[in-house]
C-alpha cells in the first residue's frame, strides 16, 4: 500500500492507494491559520499532529511500502535545537518581507537572480526574503533557530529524523542554485546564514 500527503494551504489531504494505484480511502482535516496584517502564520505542531492523525485514520491496518508528500513548496519552518519549531510556520502568503525584496533587489541584479535560480522577481513569497526579515526584525528568533526548513522538510524530518531538503522544492527558496544543484553562497551571506543552518 502506498499513502499520499498533500501538505495544502486549505487543507491537508492523505489518500491510501493499493499496488495498482488505485484509491482505497482518503481523508482530509483544515489548516488553521493565524493573519495579522501582512503576516499569515500557522502552527507548525498542530500541523505535524494533524499529519499523523490523517496517516493513523487511512493506514491503520495496512503496511505501507512508501509515502509521498507535495504542496506548500514555499512555508518556512525556523526549527530549534530540540527539534520544534521555534515560533508559527511563515506561510508563502506571507508578505511581510517586502522591505526585504527591495534590498535584496538592489544587491542582485534580476538577470543574476534568475539565472542562478530560475526566478523572475524578488518576492516575499520566498523563504530567503522571509529569513533576512527574521534577521532584521526578529532576532531572537533568528539566534534561537538552529535550521530553518521548508515544510515538506520538517514534515520529512519529524516522520523520520533525517535533515534533507528536497531539490525539487529547494529552487523555490531564492537560495538555491537550480543548474549547479546547491546553495548560493552569495545570497546566503546577505542574508545572514549558512548552508549548516538548512
């Protein structure tokens, strides 16, 4: 048997399928979400739990061979050392690392940033900008994260134990080289970090 997760804005979706692919049963439970102006956040531990109560309700009984995980390519997770999270999930629709684009914009010029990471536009929608705007605004929570991880990562890191990153999800961070296949150097330093940290 194999299990699907899509880790979904509105909701989070798990779906038991046979060895032929074929749908056994699927259920769902709703992200809860937290907005103050340009902030949208939401907790990253409910999430987790809701996680494993989905994969509890439509595995149960079953062994399962594989699991698979997609959506919300771009939410970040600011992760401690004792592996929680160290304050709400930042949603990609979150905004409020927009002063952040304009400096970043400044420092690389838009035919550099899209040749290195494929992207167009300097957004707040991107993890990079989000981690600049902790650094700038919120530097507890900087000091105090020991990895900052998208949120399929996390998910993958609590169901496993295992620190990996997704490549395919990685190019969308602003930090990631997508033709060299690792870390920009050069936006990591502006931003504050280094790759010890993702």
């Amino acid at each position: 048997m194999y299990v699907g997760i899509d880790l979904g804005s509105t909701n989070i979706k798990a779906a038991l399928y046979d060895k032929d692919m074929h749908l056994v049963t699927s259920e769902s439970a709703p992200v809860e979400y937290f907005k103050s102006g340009s902030n949208v956040e939401f907790d990253a531990e409910v999430f987790f739990n809701n996680v494993l109560e989905l994969l509890r309700k439509v595995g149960t009984g079953h062994t399962i061979h594989q699991i698979a995980l997609t959506g919300q390519a771009e939410t970040l997770v600011c992760v401690g050392k004792d592996g929680k999270p160290v304050m709400n999930a930042i949603s990609w629709m979150d905004e409020r690392s927009r002063e952040e684009c304009d400096y970043l914009a400044e420092r690389f010029p838009a035919d550099l940033c899209e040749r290195v990471t494929g992207q167009q536009a300097v957004l707040p929608t991107w993890p990079a900008t989000k981690i600049l705007h902790l650094r700038n605004n919120h530097p507890d929570v900087f000091a105090n994260t020991e990895t900052f991880m998208l949120l399929k990562d996390f998910i993958v890191y609590r169901l496993t134990g295992k620190k990996v990153c997704d490549m395919s999800i990685a190019t969308f961070t602003f930090y990631f080289d997508i033709y060299e296949k690792h870390y920009w150097k050069e936006m990591l330093d502006v931003v504050g970090i280094d790759e010890t940290r993702l």
